[in-house]
C-alpha cells in the first residue's frame, strides 16, 4: 500500500470523492507561497500598466508592485541561474488578451495582454528572417539560453518572441518596432513579447531587447548595449559594465532597481550591467546532453490494491540543471465526470507545480493524485520531464485495484514497453516545427502548430528523446554563483 500524501486534498470530480487532487505547496502561486494568502489575494487584483513600450502586470515583481503590496524581496527570489528557453515565433501566431488560467500571460497558452483583443501575427519568413534568426542567435551565445523555432511541449517554461506584422496590430502607433511584458529579475518564465518587421528593420536587435525586458532588463543610454531604447543598428552587445538607465521612452520611473543594484550597487539601482544581469538569470552557455532521469515512480507499474487502501500517485526526478518540465496525465479509469485530468509546470494543466524559476528536481516530491479507496478498476498513469535542452524521459505504470486486493484473473497489471521517440525538428525559419509522431501531446494549452511532448507507449523511454536544433556551438564553463 502506498502511503496517504500528507498534504491536504480535496476531490477532483463532485461525483467521485475517492479522486483527491494534492493542494501541496507546490500547487500555490509563487506569491502565496512567499507572502502567504492574504498578500496574494491583493497581488490578484493588480491591474496591468504601461510604461512606455513595456508593459507592466502583477508578474512583473516590479517596486512599484511591492510598494502597493507593502512587502520587500524574499530571500527566495535569490535564486540560482537556471536555463532557459527562447521560442522565436516566426510562423504566425495568434494570441489573445486573456488567459484561461488565470495568469496574464503565458506563451504556452498563446495569451498577453499586449493585444488588446484577438490579434493574428503573419509569418515572417525568407532570407531576412533566415538571417535576423542566426543573429539573435548570437547575441544570445554567451548565456545558457536555448532558442528553437519549434515550439516545446506545454509544460516547459519557455518565452516566446512573436515576429510578423506591424506595430498597428497591436494596437500602437508608427515607429514601434517592439513591446514586452516585464518581469524583474527573470521570475517568470512564460512571458511574450512582440517585434514588428513590417515597421522597423533590424529584428534580432528588437527581439533581444524585447525578450530581455521579459527577464527584468531596462532600457541603458548606452547606444552599443542591446538595451539602448532606438533602434539605431550598429554592433551591438549585452554590454558588460554599468550603465546609467534610460529614461528616453517610459515613465521615467525604473521598475527592478532593486535587482539592477545587485549588480551595480554604486548606481543605488539606477544603473544597469546588462550582460551580469543575463548572466544572473540564466547563468553561462553549457552542453547538456544528459537527460532527466525519473528514479522512482509509486505505486509500481503492476501493483495491485484493494478498495480499502489510500494510494498516492508520486515519482522522483533527477536532472543536472536548475529547470525542468514534468507533467503528470491520468490516462486510464478517470472518475465519473472528468474528462481529462493533469497537474504539470508551467501552469497549462488540471493542476499547478509552481516550482520557481529555478530548483534541484530532485528536492521535489512529484506528487500527483490521491486515490482514497477507490472502485475496483484497471488505473494507467503517466509521467513525462523535459529539460531546456529538450533531453526527456517519461514513465507509464498501470495499478488494478480490486475487492480483496488479489490480482484481478488473467491480468499482468503492467504497461507493455513500447515506447517511441519524439524528435523535435525545429532548426530555424522554414521548418515545420514537432515532429508529433510520438502521440498526441497530453497539456492542456493551445499551442500553434507544435508538439506537447512525446507520449510514448511503453514503460519508459531512457536517454534524450526531444531534441531542440539549431544550438549553438557549446563551450561548457563553470557555472558562477549570483550575489543576491
């Protein structure tokens, strides 16, 4: 038997008390889970603001949002650099001002509030797109980023920068060559931003400076740092000294001084080194070929139960990052009245792991479901991790549960293994995206035309399985621990 999660629950369907969900802490907001609930509560109500071509909602951990709040910085924001995920949008997109979810934006569910209304993006494609995507590349070389033009599965953090169209789809006047959702200090791995090349050349430049501003960057005077607010060409870099902020575009109120001093504590958070702050956020470019690993699943794949036991739904992972995705999916014996039912990262699923930006998997219980004497019946599970180099594992275990708890006639109580692979493709403008012919991804997000991860069919697939093309050339280094 397996033991009963110690964290409270509370039934999935009306119709079937004997399915719990975990409300672990995991399964709450960041904000509640640093400042409690009734500091969440007020954070909910928060209204998004602009500030010149940067928009700024509850997400953005912004001092102005603290000060609303009347809470400081936690030591819990002073995380380790974790990788991350780049995807450029260059195929079209659609996107919408609400999220299903609750969150005001998420790539993974095509939604920010940077449309006003439903917007649909054109491609933007060619030799011109070919070449703004190597050069993004670049300037993107030095940190442990990883850009793909495939979209990842659902429940892999990743933020996406949309290029196609023009500024007036969004709602904003001529000369706008970019907007982004901000979020200080790289806390929110899910934002989206926009670049608009049917107003502005220079695209890689554009959606450099966009996508950072997603990770807590602001604009610097510095016309040769990627930050400058004009879009003026030239060599341009994550400049590695610290530069006075611009107040060219915007209110002239800074938004992370608070995380800009970290690294520039003379400037009192009105400067900014914009190549230490990247590097604060995800750290320097590594190779990893590794793929996480999960080391334990319970109950085991064959196990038999009988009506009277409580059993827990939990695995352990192991992964050599900071980051990765996992996803949880109920595939046999649902409860009367569910449809689907899935807990995962990145805030697409039934149920939320809300592990922050960065944490060691294998400090986590992955806990699932509870089944607190269940119906007989035959009840096959699902568990799937990703890291930012697309390196994936996944397990499948099937239980039987029967009156007497003896094994039900004639029933091996096991998954056969014959799992498969799924190679994303993604290599730059022109590709299809995921290869899906691993099976039908299990999220809950609405994606364009990407996989959700490789379902697989057996009990396990080892080694990496997802592949991101188009990676840089890779030099491992060691990784530099972040003052905070």
């Amino acid at each position: 038997m397996s033991a009963a999660a110690a964290a409270p629950t509370h039934a999935i369907s009306p119709d079937a008390p004997w399915a719990r969900a975990i409300d672990d802490a995991l399964s709450k907001p960041l904000v509640e889970q640093w400042y409690g609930r009734e500091v969440a509560e007020a954070w909910n109500d928060i209204e998004p603001h602009w500030s010149g071509t940067q928009l700024l909602t509850r997400e953005s951990f912004d001092e102005q949002l603290m000060a609303q709040l009347g809470v400081s910085p936690v030591p819990a924001m002073g995380y380790e650099p974790s990788p991350g995920v780049v995807y450029v949008a260059m195929d079209g997109v659609t996107l919408s001002p609400d999220c299903p979810n609750g969150d005001t934006a998420n790539s993974a569910l095509d939604c920010s509030p940077l449309v006003q209304s439903e917007v649909s993006f054109p491609a933007f494609s060619g030799g011109q797109a070919a070449a703004e995507y190597e050069q993004l590349r670049q300037y993107y070389s030095d940190f442990d980023l990883v850009m793909t033009s495939a979209r990842p599965p659902s429940y892999l953090p990743y933020t996406m920068t949309v290029i196609g169209g023009s500024a007036n789809l969004a709602g904003l006047g001529g000369g706008v060559c970019g907007v982004a959702n901000v979020a200080c200090d790289g806390l929110k791995r899910n934002h989206v931003s926009l670049n608009f090349p049917q107003s502005c050349g220079g695209m890689a430049e554009t959606a450099a400076q966009e996508t950072s501003h997603n990770w807590g960057l602001e604009h610097t005077d510095n016309p040769t740092d990627l930050l400058y607010p004009f879009n003026n060409g030239g060599f341009k870099t994550f400049v590695d000294e610290c530069m006075p902020i611009s107040d060219a575009t915007g209110d002239g109120v800074t938004q992370c001084g608070y995380i800009h001093e970290v690294y520039c504590e003379a400037g009192a958070g009105e400067e900014q080194n914009s190549f230490a702050e990247m590097m604060g956020v995800f750290g320097p470019r590594t190779e990893d070929t590794t793929a996480p690993e999960i080391t334990s699943v319970l109950p085991a794949d064959g196990s038999v139960f009988s009506t009277n036991d409580s059993i827990t739904i939990t695995a352990q992972i192991t992964e050599d990052s900071r980051m990765v995705g996992v996803q949880w999916t109920w595939l046999e014996g649902l409860p009367p009245g569910t449809d689907s039912y899935t807990r995962c990262t990145n805030n697409t699923c039934t149920q939320d792991y809300n592990p922050g930006p960065s944490f060691v998997a294998e400090e986590i219980n992955w806990d699932f479901v509870v089944l607190d004497q269940p119906p007989a019946g035959h009840y096959v599970f699902q568990i799937e991790v990703i890291d930012a180099y697309g390196n994936y594992d996944t397990e499948t275990i099937a239980i039987d549960v029967t009156a007497d708890g003896e094994p039900p006639p004639d029933d091996t109580g096991s998954v056969d293994d014959t799992g498969t692979d799924g190679n994303v493709t993604g290599d730059g403008p022109g590709d299809t995206g995921a290869d899906t012919s691993a099976g039908e991804g299990t999220g809950d997000g609405g994606q364009d035309g990407g996989g959700d991860g490789g379902s697989g069919g057996g009990c396990r697939m080892d080694g990496p399985r997802w592949s991101w093309l188009g990676l840089w050339g890779l030099a491992l280094v060691a990784v530099r621990r972040r003052r905070r």
